[in-house]
C-alpha cells in the first residue's frame, strides 16, 4: 500500500472510529473561515514547466454535522505567480470555488485535526496567454485547529490541487474559524 493510499484508508477507516469527547458536539452548525498564506501554481506544457510562488486566500462557510464530518465550500485565490514559460516572462493568477468535506479527529479538548476532500472548480488567467476558465481539480488536504473561545478557531490549513494537464496548485494558510 503507497503513501497516499495509507494516508486515504486512515481517513476514512480509521478516524471514525476513535471516540472523541462530548465537547466536539458543542460545534456542531454553521461556521465561516478566512485564511491567508503562501501558494504555488504549477503547469507543465512539454519540456517547459511554470513553477512559482505566490501568497493566497480563502474564505468560506461550512456547516458541521457531527464530530466528525463537516460539508462546506471555500472561495480561493492562489494569487499571481511570475516565472519564465517557454522563455516569456509569464504572470499567471489561479482562483475559484471548491466545494469541500472535512473528516474531524479530535486531539485534545481543544485541538482538532482534519483530513479535507473536494471538487474544484477554477479559473486560471495568464499574460500573455489569456483565461483559461471552467477547468475542474481534485482538492486534498490537512489541517489543525486550535479553539480560542467558544466561537473562535486558530485554524492551519495546508491543500494540494490536481488539475488536468499537468497544472496543480498548492496553498498553505493560517487563520480563523467563527462559529455561529
């Protein structure tokens, strides 16, 4: 079994089945999050690839259904990235909406982890070259969250995008949870 198959089975095996505490019911409901943090746009056309480095955001609502399972959708942007592509200086800006389910651990009283999954749809527009809109990805994930009140998460976000020929994307950000 490879890295990432483990990875899947602990998931969706494993994680459910370890019990968590009652106060992981407290959260159940709605919720936004925004976070902010580097990104990396990648696309590789033949022998040329653009691999560059941005700073990104995303925010969005979600509404969590048990301790363990929360459905939401995230609006994202991986930025403006610069790299030479095909020996032109090229910009290329990535962003769009993900619809997106999060698999909850609880660590501590008031610390979670999560393993995340989802649909992308994105838009990528680059100069020269123009947009590229309607491409869908495949979006995984982890990420930690830290309570600091009653409505209010520290949350660490880390999340890879799949896209079709060979572009992919990445985005590491740190921010908040506010639930309602």
């Amino acid at each position: 079994m490879g890295g990432q198959q483990f990875a899947v089975f602990v998931l969706v095996i494993v994680l459910p089945l370890v019990p968590t505490s009652s106060h992981a019911d407290e959260k159940r409901g709605w919720a936004i999050s925004l976070g902010i943090g580097p990104s990396l746009i990648k696309d590789r056309d033949g022998d040329e690839t653009f691999d560059a480095g941005g700073f990104g955001f995303n925010w969005g609502p979600e509404y969590r259904f048990s301790k363990r399972l929360a459905l939401g959708m995230d609006f994202f942007s991986l930025g403006r990235a610069r790299d030479t592509f095909n020996s032109v200086d090229t910009t290329i800006d990535v962003g769009g909406l993900e619809l997106r389910g999060r698999l909850i651990f609880q660590l501590s009283e008031n610390v979670e982890m999560y393993g995340r999954l989802g649909s992308v749809g994105y838009f990528a527009d680059s100069n020269p070259g123009g947009s590229n809109l309607g491409e869908d990805a495949i979006a995984f994930g982890l990420g930690l969250d830290i309570d600091r009140g009653e409505h209010f998460t520290i949350r660490i976000d880390g999340r890879h995008f799949d896209g079709p020929r060979d572009e992919s994307g990445a985005l590491l950000t740190a921010g908040f949870n506010y639930r309602f």
